[in-house]
C-alpha cells in the first residue's frame, strides 16, 4: 500500500483478492499452498531493540522476526510470547570487500586480515556467550553440507596471528590507504560485525573510517564504483541464508565473475571454472573434490571474509498459529 508507506518506518501489505493459492498439499517452508489468512499486514521498521522486545511484550505487535540475543531470556520468561529458532540452517556471517578499490583490489591484502579474524570474537557479539546460538571454524560453506572441507582452513583456525597480519600487509604492498567500512547502526547483527571487525583492522595497522549509517543506505551506497572519497566503500557487513552455502551453485558470494556478481565484484576465472566444473559433474565424490579446489582459491581471491554462522530466533505471540520452518513467512499465519 503505497499511499500509507512511511519510509524507515512503515510498510503495509495488503491481501489480493484474486489470488487463489493450490488446493492440494501441506504447506512447509517455501513449498505448498500459501494462504493468505489476514487481509491486512503492518510491518513496523523498530531499530531499538529494547523497545521492540517491549512492543511484542505488551502485544503492540505481533511478531519481532529477528529478536537480538540479549533480550531473548525475558521474552522466554513471557508466557505470551513464543521463542524459537525455526530456521536451523542458520545465517552465514561474512564482510564483504571492494574488490575494485584499494586496498581490497590486492588479493594479498585481503589474505592478511584473514589471519586476524577470530570467528568466535564476532559471533560472540552477533549472539551471545550461548554456544548453541553459532558455530566458528566455519569456511566457505555451510559446515553440514557435504561439500564443506579443511582445505585451507589452517588460514582461519590457527592461532591468530596480528604481527604474521602486519607483516602480510607490508608484504602485499599496503600503503595506509583509507578503508571505509560501512556500519548499519540500525541493523544489530551487521552493526556488531561491523564493530569487531574494524577493532580488528585497525590492531593490524589499517586506517580505517567506520561511517556509521542505516542499512537502506548502505544497499544503496554497496552499489557504487567509486574510490572511497567520492562516497566509495572498502568493506561492508553482511550474511546470507545458510541453505544458500551449501554448495557452489547457489552461492553468489564465492563467485567471480565481476560486475554482473554481488557487490565487491571481485574478478576470478579459476572460481567461476571450478563453479561450472561442479555443476557439470555428476559424480558425487569429484564434485567434493572440486569443492575443495574452489575453497582453496577462495582463500586466494578472498571474496568474502567468513565470520561464522549463527542462528537466529523469532518471538511473536503465542496466539499466532502456523509458522513455517525457514525464515520469517506470513502465508499461512493465523490467529488462534
């Protein structure tokens, strides 16, 4: 509902009354019929936590779809309020670099901050002290898909290293270019990444500009081409759905095909040949070993930094009925 749309705030949906879902089948997750059982749907845009959790509380609203970890224990303690992980593949942490400007143009540059990350240090931010909330030690793919190996992952799990980091850096050729990395102040997830992440560039020796903003901005600004100081970007904040990490097909964050890709367009042939080796390949065991190869490369290329995966949980009230497993869905919601 365009005409009641208040931008960073409200967007209305309402139902279509000629659509017709299918007759037949049971609904989960994305598959099945999809009904609509509430004509009207308010989705309020509440960047403060603390009052969202207030909101779901009072039943003011109905659903907080991703509910911060810290508020998680008094909403469990609510008895009209349902809390629940309903998508256990989870969300895939990751920055993401500019691949077209420096200093994240040079893949050696991209392989120092590697070994400065401790995965645990942003899940940890992300999700709490709570072990059954993330998992670290994880690559390039989701670490339950068959393809997930070791290959490469020393570049991760070894003992963090910031002077083997500094020395890499000068090695690469770093010259104190500016890094400018983007913080969605509104988005708690993305902004705790953002924090430890540039805490944890500038103990390596990076100057870095966190320029705090909102994350509509931000999926504006990722779009730009430009050097930082024409309102360019060196890295941004992000994840991806853990279904989309399970294997090279779907992952558009381990491509490397450049300008047509996921903004950081980085340029990488061997990537973009191993992709289609693995979608050409019908035997299972050489598509793992293809796996292996693409990770590999990854850790060359670094398209993205890996952060680690984390799980996130939903809290609506207790009267609604019918969520589906997988992300946030309203098809087939209703009121008890």
């Amino acid at each position: 509902m365009a005409n009641e749309r208040i931008p960073g705030s409200l967007n209305v949906y309402a139902s279509n009354e000629a659509y017709l879902p299918r007759s037949s089948a049971t609904p989960s997750m994305l598959a099945g019929p999809k009904v609509a059982h509430f004509d009207r749907v308010e989705w309020h845009t509440i960047p403060d936590a603390a009052t969202a959790a207030a909101a779901v509380q009072s039943g003011e609203i109905d659903w907080w779809d991703q509910a911060t970890n810290d508020l998680l224990p008094a909403l469990r303690r609510n008895p009209a309020v349902t809390v629940k992980v309903y998508d256990t593949t989870g969300f895939m942490a990751m920055i993401r670099p500019n691949s077209r400007q420096p200093p994240f143009n040079s893949p050696g540059i991209k392989r120092a901050v590697m070994w400065a990350i401790q995965q645990s240090d942003f899940l940890t931010a992300i999700a709490g002290e709570d072990r059954a909330m993330w998992q670290d030690k994880v690559g390039f793919f989701h670490p339950k898909s068959p393809f997930a190996s070791d290959a490469g992952m020393e570049a991760l799990t070894s003992p963090r290293d910031f002077d083997k980091a500094k020395r890499m850096l000068e090695a690469a050729g770093y010259k104190g270019e500016r890094t400018v990395i983007l913080d969605a102040t509104d988005f708690p997830t993305l902004h705790a990444i953002a924090l430890v992440g540039a805490d944890m560039m500038k103990k390596i020796g990076l100057n870095v500009d966190l320029q705090e903003t909102d994350w509509g901005t931000i999926t504006q600004r990722s779009l730009s081409h430009e050097p930082v100081d024409k309102g360019g970007w060196s890295c941004w904040t992000n994840f991806m759905f853990g279904v989309a990490g399970i294997n090279p097909a779907n992952n558009n964050y381990i491509r490397g095909h450049g300008d047509p890709g996921m903004a950081g367009w980085p340029v990488d042939q061997k990537l973009e040949d191993l992709r289609a080796a693995w979608i050409d390949e019908p035997d299972f065991d050489k598509q793992k070993q293809i796996c292996r190869e693409l990770q590999l490369e990854c850790f060359q290329e670094v398209p993205h930094w890996p952060i680690g995966l984390f799980y996130q949980a939903t809290a609506f009230r207790s009267s609604l009925q019918g969520v589906l497993n997988g992300m946030a869905l309203m098809h087939n919601v209703k009121r008890a």
